[in-house]
C-alpha cells in the first residue's frame, strides 16, 4: 500500500505541474539575449601627432540613398599607404535625406565677431582629413575621384614647430596621451545626451584664417609677446621661465605681465579648469598674399569647448592680423567597422 500511495503522489504531483504549466504557457520563456556592448573605437587623426602634410576637403553628398553614401564612405576609408584618412559629418547631411539621427550638437558654423565667412569655403555634408609626410603621396590620396560627391572646398597646410607668427606650436594644449583626460574633454561617451551611434567620435572645428603676415612681421618681438602674452624663444607665458607654467591671472589683475587683451588670458580658462580641446595648427599659402592658418580643435561639446573661447577671443589684440573666411563644424564619425560611417549607418 505504501508504494501505491507514493506512486499515486507522484503522479499526482506530475499531473498539478503540468497544471500550473498550462496556465502560464507550454514552456518556460526563454530569456532574451543582451546585446553584447558595441566595441568602442577612433579614427586617426585627432589624438595622434599631426601629420607633416594634412589636406582638407569638404564634399557635398549626392547619393540617393544609404546604400549610395555607405559606397562613398567606403571608398573615402580604403586605406592608401603612408598616408591615414579621417572622416567628419557636416550638419547638413542630416537634413533627413538618409534618416540618420543628428548628432545633438551639430550645427552649421556660424559668424563670429572678426568673420568674413564666404560661403564657398564652408560647411559641407562630408569632410575628410587626410594627413601624409610628404605633399606629393597627399596630394596623390587627394587627386582620387569618389563615387556619389562633389568636391565644396579644399585646402592644405604644413605643420611644424612653429606656426606664421613665429610662435611655437600647439603652446598649451593638453596631454592627447592622457587617455582620461581626452575621454573627458574629446571623445563622446556612452551615456552622453547624443544618439547611440556617436560613442567614440568628437567634434572637429576647423577654421580657415588669413593671416597679415607683413603687418605682422613688421612689428617688434617685444610687441608681438605682449599680442600672444608668451615668450617667443621658450613659449612660457611672459613672467615664467617654462612653456607649460600655467599664469596665475588673478595675480596680474591689471594685466601689467600679461596685458587683459593678450591671446592667452583671453583663451585660457582662468579658474585652473581643464582645457576643453586640442587644438592643431596648419599653415598654408595659397598665393604671395593669401597665406594663414587652418585652426582644427576636436572636443567632447562645441559650445563647451570652441565656441567659448571664441567668443572670449572678441577685441583680443590678435584679432587685427586675422581674417577667418571658412571653415565649418564637423562630427568625426566613430571607428569600428568596415569603414568609418559604418556605424552611423547601422
């Protein structure tokens, strides 16, 4: 009698699972996957040195679809030996003619105080830097035709040590071997207020600037320190013996070391905070009296970063010798993939 008793529960006990099965469903719900995280990667270009030779050209986009600017993007990433290729969205090609989402702060470039913007050499849906040792192998990446675009401006620069105003170069610039500082300040993060696609890429602010070179050479090096508010031979800020000192300006409230329209104390933060871009300088000469400065900047945020400081720029003593004609707002896409835009297209 025992045994039957026990076989009798157990089949009982069967029966009520099968029971309680039914009226939830058949089968217990399988659990769903989780996607895996997206590997985050960047172009080069931005954190790395900048390349001897680097040209610029803006293109607009006349694919008729994904699939035609998935072709272009594609063949502006193949790879040319000697050379690397970065490549950034202008605002306008996300006027919806491809449905992808914007990044949030992506806006067309507009005019700042001193700006004789012409049209011919700003914006574009597409800018591609391309940096090399030598202008011939740059110019030979640049003379090949791409599917679905038609060249809006162009121009390149030679970067050195010192750029036209005899000055050094990227004085003041943050580490770019700082991996944290530059997740901070450069690269968008995940959880950023910005669509999921824009992890890993920044903003690239370039700027085309003629620069009165003659005027500028005429003046003595004393006047010219006190125009950036550096010393020319080492770089430091006037009163400091090293180019990395940073100037205490609350110490010079009057601006007797440092005069209150000086290049510096007008770009520079002055409560110690951290510097929001990495600035990299090109000069250029187009012809004997067209020769300046392509200023490129990458950040995390424009409005934090560039648009800042230029607007603390406004009647900085510098502003005489320059002519900002061109130039645009830019988002260098994130890596990863096959090509660069591969994720955006996702």
């Amino acid at each position: 009698m025992d045994d039957v008793a026990a076989v009798d529960r157990r089949a009982f006990l069967l029966a009520a699972a099968g029971v309680a099965g039914l009226a939830g469903c058949t089968a217990s719900p399988a659990t769903p996957a989780v996607p895996r995280p997206r590997v985050v990667d960047h172009q080069p270009g931005v954190v790395t040195p900048p390349a001897a030779e680097t040209g610029f050209v803006a293109f607009d986009a006349v694919a008729r679809d994904r699939a035609g600017l998935a072709e272009a993007l594609r063949a502006l990433s193949a790879p040319v030996a000697g050379s690397s290729v970065t490549i950034a969205a202008g605002a306008s090609l996300f006027d919806g003619r491809f449905g992808v989402e914007r990044p949030r702060r992506l806006t067309p470039m507009p005019s700042f105080p001193g700006d004789v913007l012409d049209p011919r050499w700003c914006h574009g849906d597409l800018l591609v830097q391309v940096g090399a040792d030598t202008r011939e192998r740059l110019e030979a990446v640049l003379a090949r035709r791409f599917p679905n675009l038609t060249p809006r401006w162009r121009l390149a620069g030679t970067h050195g040590q010192r750029n036209l105003l005899g000055f050094a170069e990227g004085a003041g610039n943050p580490d770019a071997t700082n991996t944290a500082l530059m997740d901070r300040c450069v690269w968008v993060q995940p959880g950023d207020d910005e669509p999921a696609w824009c992890t890993g890429g920044t903003y690239q602010v370039v700027r085309l600037i003629r620069v009165a070179v003659a005027a500028w050479n005429a003046e003595p090096a004393g006047v010219q320190e006190r125009v950036i508010g550096r010393h020319k031979d080492t770089g430091a800020p006037l009163g400091e013996s090293i180019e990395d000192d940073g100037f205490l300006f609350a110490a010079d409230p009057g601006g007797e070391v440092v005069p209150l329209d000086a290049h510096i104390r007008r770009a520079y933060p002055h409560t110690g905070g951290e510097r929001r871009i990495l600035r990299h300088g090109h000069s250029y000469r187009r012809t004997g009296t067209d020769t300046g400065q392509i200023f490129v900047c990458f950040q995390r945020d424009v409005e934090l970063g560039f648009a800042t400081v230029q607007r603390r720029l406004a009647g900085e003593a510098l502003q005489k010798y320059l002519l900002p004609f061109g130039g645009g707002y830019y988002f260098v896409l994130p890596g990863g993939g096959g090509f660069a835009g591969e994720v955006m297209l996702a």
